[in-house]
C-alpha cells in the first residue's frame, strides 16, 4: 500500500465514524418524545395563547365573536374561555388555512 491509499483508507474510516455517530444521534432524537412547543398549563387564557402565538388579543376575541374558522379552537367553562394547548400546537403547524373564504 502507498501513501496515497493509506491516506484515503484513514480518511475513509473516520468520515465513517462521523457519518455513524451523527446518525446515532439523529435517531435517538426521533426516538425521544417531543416535547410540546408550548409549555405550561393544559388550558391556556386568550393573554397566553396571544404571547404565544403572537396574535393580538383582540384578534382571538374577534374570531370567536365572529365564529370565524381562522382562530384556533377554544372551550369555554361557563364564561371563562381557554384554549387547550394541544390544539393551539396543532392549529400553530396546520400547513392550511381554515379560513372558510374564497
């Protein structure tokens, strides 16, 4: 063997190494539970998910006093209304617009 193939060979072996380490670690991170992107209470007030999602308050009030599809899903305890983190996490990454206009 020349230097040339040793030099390849060595090279060989350690982008290997490389390539399976980070492969290791890639697949424990999809084998790892993902942690919600919004973190806290399971029912979340309309000052919380507008923090959170940078919508205004007043845009949250709109879309339920309007019943418009855009805003996310809310439930009320009599006059109370909070929104449950799991649906503001999947309204957040819904790839489509519900709003319900041509």
């Amino acid at each position: 063997m020349n230097t040339t193939d040793l030099i390849t060979a060595a090279i060989t072996a350690a982008v290997r190494e490389a390539v399976r380490e980070e492969v290791s670690q890639l697949v424990d991170q999809l084998k790892a539970p993902n942690p919600s992107p919004v973190d806290g209470p399971e029912f979340l007030s309309t000052l919380q998910v507008a923090e959170i999602t940078g919508i205004n308050e007043n845009t949250l009030r709109r879309w339920r006093s309007d019943d418009d599809p855009a805003g996310p899903p809310y439930v009320r305890f009599g006059r109370a209304v909070r929104y449950r983190r799991s649906d503001i996490d999947q309204w957040a990454n819904s790839p489509f617009s519900t709003r319900g206009r041509p």
